[in-house]
C-alpha cells in the first residue's frame, strides 16, 4: 500500500473510534459498559473507510468530510459491532475471544451480550436520524438502504443461511449466496451510502459502486477462509478454525487453498473494473481492494 492510503486508512479509523466512543453511552452499569467494551475494542473499521472512500469518490473536495458522512460511517459501524457480538453467542458459532479479547458474552454474560447487540444497532439508526446536511428524502433513502442490506433480505439472512449450513455439504452458489448476504451487503452499502452523502445519485455511477462491493465483500470472505486455514490465533486475534470444527463450508475447504487464492485474485480484478469509469478520487476504493486482498488478519 501507498503511503497516502495507509495515512487515509489510519486517518478514518481515529476519525471512527472517536465518533464511536461520542455516540456510546458512559454511565456506569453493565449495558453501557458491554456496549463500549463491544464497540471500541479495536478492529479493522473497513465499512467506515468504505464509507469515507465511497464519498471521496463522488465528491467535488474529496478533502472536505462532511457531518452526513461521518454519521454514515458511525452507523454502519455499530451494525457491524453488533453483528459480532450477536454471531460469537453459543446460539451462533459459539466463540470465546474477538479482537483478541473474551468475546462480549464471556467478558459480561449471554442476557447482557443479546441486550448489547439490540442497543447497538438502535443506536446506528440514531446516528442516521441526527444527519441535518442533506435534505429529510435523502437521509430516508439512508435508512432504507442500511435496512435492507442489514436485515432480513442482507446480513441476516446470511446468518441464517450460516447457520443452516452447519454440519451439511454445501455446494459453491450456495455458499457465495450465503456470504454476498452476510458479509458483502453491508460493504457495499457502506461504498454506496458514503457516495449519497456527498450528493451522488447517478444511477450508473452508483451500480459500479454496489458492483465493487459486492466484489470486495466476497474477498474479504475468502480471504478470512485462507486466513482461518492458515493463520494462528494471537495474530488474528479470534480463535481459528472454528468452522472446521463446526463442520462449515469454507472456500478453502470447497476449492482447496490454490483455487482459493486463484478467486480472491479475480476478485480483486473484479472490483478495480467496476470503477474503470471513475477518476483518482476513487483510488482511495482501489486501495482497501487491495488491502482486503493482501491483509494479514
């Protein structure tokens, strides 16, 4: 990575936990502090950068981050954060460390980690709601979009679908349907959402945007499957091979290693052709593809 995308990166991730840590509430009892404890805890912040990116890519100053934006970003980040929170419970996958720490369950209990998740994703549609930059149809349209790529048509759906898939031989359409709703609805709405905040609504433009994340969100997928098959525990900072041992589908398992790192390629091409059609404003959306691709936890 160029040293403009690491300082971006790194810029949107501080701009992120500090939005985070605003939003959150500080009393003293055992909500609150799961909440922050599930929320600012570290992490990669990849929607939120989406968010930012997307902006940048369809803005007239790229430099100028407006408040729209920064609510977006702190939104689809607290879904993100509840998500986990909701997929480590033993009725989910069942795991014991995130982030490399007690996963929220194990650190409070399973009544206070369920809690946490539903207050977590209230609050992202709070944030939407305090947008007052953009006019009232265009932060409805946010709303929606956030709410279909989050819920029972988005990211739970995969989660059922996940869940379904436990200990039962999927084919490959299944398992890309599966992670395309899981994983690959909220990146892209993230790319999406943060281009309508600096005022993009041409459709075309848009399309390629839902077309990159759509390709990213798949990578980013494949590339934990090749990180759980070949990573270790305190580099990735959650326990590896739990899918194996539940007896999940992975595109490891399914393709092998080599063919699996063949897709996260073409995954990767993939996602630079659909912004063929945009300028340098968009470099910042080429970076994290390559970034998704190439990282290391």
């Amino acid at each position: 990575m160029t040293e403009a995308a690491v300082t971006f990166l790194s810029s949107c991730r501080e701009r992120t936990d500090t939005l985070l840590a605003q939003s959150l509430p500080d009393d003293a009892n055992p909500l609150a502090e799961a909440l922050r404890y599930s929320a600012l805890g570290g992490g990669k912040r990849i929607r939120p950068c989406l968010v930012y990116a997307g902006a940048a890519a369809c803005s007239s100053n790229p430099d100028i981050i407006t408040s729209g934006t920064d609510q977006v970003a702190c939104a689809v980040e607290l879904v993100h954060c509840y998500s986990l929170v909701h997929d480590d419970l033993p009725a989910m996958d069942d795991d014991e460390l995130r982030r490399g720490r007690p996963t929220c369950h194990i650190a409070f209990d399973e009544a206070t980690a369920i809690l946490a998740g539903d207050a977590l994703q209230a609050l992202a549609y709070e944030q939407l709601t305090l947008i007052d930059d953009i006019p009232a149809s265009q932060v409805v349209a946010l709303v929606a979009y956030l709410a279909r790529a989050s819920g029972a048509n988005g990211m739970v759906l995969g989660q059922v679908l996940d869940l379904a898939a436990t200990n039962r031989s999927v084919d490959l359409d299944y398992l890309e349907t599966m992670h395309h709703r899981k994983t690959g609805d909220l990146i892209s709405a993230s790319v999406v959402m943060g281009a309508m905040t600096s005022g993009c609504s041409d459709e075309s433009t848009l399309l390629a945007l839902e077309d990159y994340g759509r390709a990213i969100g798949l990578a980013f997928q494949v590339r934990d499957d090749i990180l759980d098959d070949q990573g270790d525990t305190a580099t990735l900072g959650k326990t590896t091979g739990s899918d194996a041992r539940q007896s999940k589908a992975t595109y490891t398992s399914l393709l092998g290693l080599e063919h699996a790192q063949t897709l996260l390629e073409e995954l990767r091409h993939q996602s630079l052709r659909a912004l063929h059609n945009l300028d340098e404003r968009a470099d910042h959306l080429r970076a994290i593809a390559n970034f998704i691709v190439e990282r290391e936890r």
